[in-house]
C-alpha cells in the first residue's frame, strides 16, 4: 500500500457520504467566473465545498499573482485560519461558473465536533496546507527593520509566536530593503513597518494593534457570562481550554503574548509523552489551540489582564484595553517569566543580544558567532542544543558544580556530546559590553576567582522564575515571591470563605482557581501542568454543579 504524500493529505477529495453529512450546515451559492469568494486579509471568511466548476487559490505576498492550488469537484477550501479567526493569507477566485456549499466558521466547527470522520479529513487537510504554505517562497507578512531594534524583535517574535507566516527584510543586509522603502514611500527611520500587502502597512505597531489586524485579537462579549474563564494559554490554560471547551463549558482564554507560554519558547520537546521524535514547544502549542477552538472556546491575544473583581455570583476580569469579561469560575494560569540579570548591559541589550528564549527568531541573530546561555534547567539544556545547530559555539553558564541537579539526563547527555557547547561550572556574568547590539560579556569563576571577558553575540537568560501576578488582588493567597496558594496551602482552609473545604486547585477565594507554575510548590513540567489544567475543569464542572 502506497503511504499518502502531503499534497494528497491536503487536498482530498470527499466522497457522497461526507458531502451529505454536511450539506445540512450549508447553503448552496453560485459565483460567475473571475467572482472573489473571499480574499486575503479578510476575516470571517467561509469554508466551501466545490459543488460544479473549479475555485482557483491565489496569493500576492511577492507582489505578482501566483497560483496555490486549484480546487476541483469535491474538494474545500479553507485552512487553519478558518478556526483561528486570523484573516486569511490567500483568495479565492471562481474559475469559470461555480457552484459552491457555503458553510459559517461556526457550523464548521460544529462539523468538527460532530462528525469525526470528517473532522480527521478536513483538520489534517489543514494542518498540511499550512506546512506546505510554509516550505514554499510564501513570503507571508513582511517585516522591515533594523536586527539591532527592539521593536523589530519584538514584532518578529510577536508573529512567530502566534504562528503567522512572515517573511523578515534586515535593513542591514537585505537588497530588497531600499525598494521596499521607495515603494512605500517612508524612511529608515521610520522603520520597523509591517506590510500587509503592497497597499497596507503599520510603523512600528505595538502588540495589540497587530493582533487587531491580524485577526488574533478577538472583541469580547460584554454581557456573557462565561462558565470558565482562563487567565494565560501556556500549557495548563491549553489543557483546560481543550477539556472544558469538549466538555460544553462557554470557555474564554485571556493570553497577554502568544500560546504556549514558557513551554512555547522551547525549540524541542522531548520527553512529553506520546511524541518520540519530540516537537517543538510553539507546535505542541498550536496544535492545542487548534484543539480547543475546534471544540469551541474563545480565544483572545493580546489580552492583558490587569485586574480581577467578585461580584455576588461571578468573577469580573479587568483588561488593560478597558474591556472586562465576566465569568463563574476563573482559572488563573499566568506562568512565570525569567528574571533580568542584575548586570550592566542587561536591560540595554534586551531584544538586541539579550534573549528570554531560543527560537527559529532568535537562532537567526546567532549564525556562525559565539552565544552564551545562562541556566541549568531544561529549558537552558533545550536552548544550548538548539543553538549549536547555527552557532559556531554555546558556552552554558552555571552556578553549580553541575547539571545533573536540575536537568533532565537525556539533556545532559546529549550536551556531553555536542562537539560545540562548552560548559562553565560556578560562573557568572558581571556584564554585558556593546555598542548598538552586544559584542561581548565579562564573566567570572568563583572557584578560581578569575575574571575574563568572552566574544558573545548574544545571551540567552533560562533562570529566577518570577510568578506573573503582580495584578493579583489581595484577596488571593500567595507567598512571598507571587506563587498562589491553593488547596490545603491556604492559611485557614478549615475557614475558607466558601463554606467548605476548598479543592485542591481552588484559591483563597471561591470559584478562582490556579494551575501550572504560578501555583505555588507545582512540578516545573509540561506534563504537569497540562495534568493540573485538566483537572480544574473537573472542579469547575462540580463547583457549577451546585
């Protein structure tokens, strides 16, 4: 039996059978020849099934119309963005009369969560187009600005984290630079810009506005009442987005940067259970979006959180845009965030050779030069493997007298054997040398006391987890670094304001739980967290119960 290519993956065809089954959620339409169905940039877009005639996939991102596919009888259009909401990255022409089924992103999802054999069909479909989309000359977004820019990182990590298609031009070295900026009519100084289209473009956006033109930021209802509102998508906010959503809880997700959290920043995974080849911690990520917004819950990015109030029978979650979402039951899954280094240099060179974690981004600033990670931890381990596939070398810096400590043995063991990594036991950096990015760093021994400066390009800090709770009330129960305290931690639990004994992921006050590693004494893992997410939505469940 021959295996099925990609391409056969992502362009089936659906048999009668399939076609009956959801021609239930579809209307019948009709598009004379050269008629747009729908086009890039535009969100709300519909899923269509090929009734009679051809419907042609283009995309522009070169700036010269180039043919991605041509759908036939039987076959849809349509790719992850449909259930992500983000505006769509190509568009749709019918190629003589076309006679189409019509279905909503909302019936769509329906068909998902209620007709496997299709769901299996039209999501692996999906997630197909995307990497062949992906391993194409697809240019995507267009980002144009300076590799020594804060704001040219933050924008490039912004969409990489948030799994859109973007194409990077250095205002140092790329050709194409000088072009782009005639043809949109602006200044180096003006940059970074992000282009949407040969017509659209944004100086220098902040998060919240890409997320508006992107379509990642969705508006919020403002008279619901959620059942569940979760606070962080890092792995225990996906996990309970994903079990709560399945489980017919009306689940919103709050995410301040990106999905996945401090997990999303990892290059490779490999000892989460069920992925032997391992996978990165942006897609395992993704792929649990996907998952929970297959079943229906609503997510919103950028979304700060600033502020949490009760009312008499619901929670009240205040943003920093000024919107607030209502919900019975809260899940607080913030995660932690690593420390700055209390060195001179570190602030002056975030973004621009100071580094939080160690992705595809980051990897390009590091070719062929020396890069210096800090931390002992898995994270750190993944980092100093990933990195040494670009640069020419990675010296890991510890406190220690080792790594054996606080890291998995897969991780030391593969460091051990990597020609190309370096490991400097009981040192530390003192600081951080450079002019527009930085050049060099100052390190020194505490065995021996010796003090050296050492060639680095970039640093990369895996170290000091800091809770993200500083917008916590006070009348949720932490310790004195932030960590919430749940459960038994309380400090009255015998007196807990609910009138009973509190479950064990529930917070000083009622219907406000916490998961993951904000959560004081939790186990600093994936699977982990994933297991605590989970398990809150099975408190929720009992808690509305009542």
């Amino acid at each position: 039996m021959v295996a099925p290519t990609l391409h056969s993956i992502a362009f089936p065809k659906l048999d009668n059978a399939q076609i009956a089954a959801l021609n239930k959620f579809a209307a019948s339409k009709f598009f004379p020849d050269g008629e747009i169905l729908f086009k890039a940039g535009e969100s709300d877009f519909k899923f269509f099934v090929v009734k009679t005639g051809k419907v042609e996939i283009v995309e522009h991102s070169s700036g010269k119309k180039k043919t991605v596919t041509v759908h036939e009888e039987k076959e849809f259009t349509g790719d992850i963005d449909l259930l992500t909401g983000k505006t769509s990255l190509v568009t749709a022409i019918a190629q003589g009369d076309c006679e189409v089924y019509e279905i909503s992103a909302s019936n769509l999802r329906k068909i998902l969560k209620e007709i496997p054999k299709l769901s299996d069909t039209i999501l692996q479909a999906f997630l197909s187009r995307r990497k062949l989309l992906e391993r194409s000359d697809f240019m995507g977004v267009k980002v144009v600005g300076s590799k020594f820019s804060r704001d040219t990182f933050r924008i490039r990590d912004f969409l990489s984290k948030n799994k859109v298609p973007f194409s990077w031009i250095d205002l140092e070295k790329d050709q194409q630079v000088n072009g782009f900026l005639l043809q949109f009519d602006i200044s180096k100084t003006e940059t970074p810009i992000v282009a949407f289209d040969y017509n659209s473009i944004l100086k220098n956006p902040s998060n919240h506005e890409l997320g508006n033109a992107l379509g990642i930021k969705k508006s919020l209802a403002k008279n619901t009442i959620h059942d569940l509102a979760i606070i962080g998508a890092g792995p225990a906010g996906l996990a309970a987005a994903v079990y709560g959503a399945s489980e017919g809880l009306n689940t919103v997700v709050l995410e301040k940067t990106a999905p996945g959290g401090q997990a999303g920043s990892s290059s490779k995974i490999e000892n989460y259970m069920g992925f032997p080849m391992g996978l990165s911690g942006t897609e395992l990520a993704n792929r649990a979006l996907l998952q929970a917004e297959k079943f229906g819950a609503q997510f919103s990015t950028p979304a700060e959180v600033v502020g949490l109030e009760f009312e008499n029978t619901y929670n009240v979650i205040q943003l920093a845009s000024g919107e607030s979402v209502s919900s019975q039951c809260v899940l607080i899954a913030t995660g932690v965030y690593y420390r700055r280094l209390n060195v001179e240099g570190c602030a002056q060179f975030e973004g621009s050779g100071v580094y939080y974690s160690a992705t595809a981004v980051e990897a390009q600033m590091c070719h062929n030069s020396q890069v210096v990670v800090v931390g002992g931890g898995n994270s750190a381990g993944q980092a100093a493997i990933f990195l040494s596939k670009f640069a020419q070398k990675v010296m890991i810096l510890i406190r220690g007298d080792d790594l054996s400590t606080k890291m998995s043995q897969y991780l030391t063991q593969r460091i051990e054997q990597t020609h190309n990594i370096e490991l400097l036991t009981r040192t530390e950096i003192r600081r951080m040398n450079g002019d527009e990015s930085l050049s060099s760093v100052e390190v020194t021994n505490h065995q021996t006391e010796q003090i050296r400066t050492v060639e680095a390009t970039a640093v990369f800090i895996f170290i000091g987890a800091v809770p993200r709770t500083d917008w916590l009330p006070a009348q949720i129960e932490a310790n004195e670094k932030g960590f919430v305290k749940t459960g038994s931690q309380l400090a009255n639990p015998d007196s807990w304001a609910g009138g009973r004994q509190p479950y064990l992921l529930e917070t000083s006050c009622p219907s406000v739980f916490a998961a993951g590693d904000v959560r004081l004494d939790s186990i600093k893992r994936v699977a982990s967290a994933v297991g605590e997410g989970s398990m809150t939505v099975q408190f929720v469940h009992q808690l509305l119960s009542k």
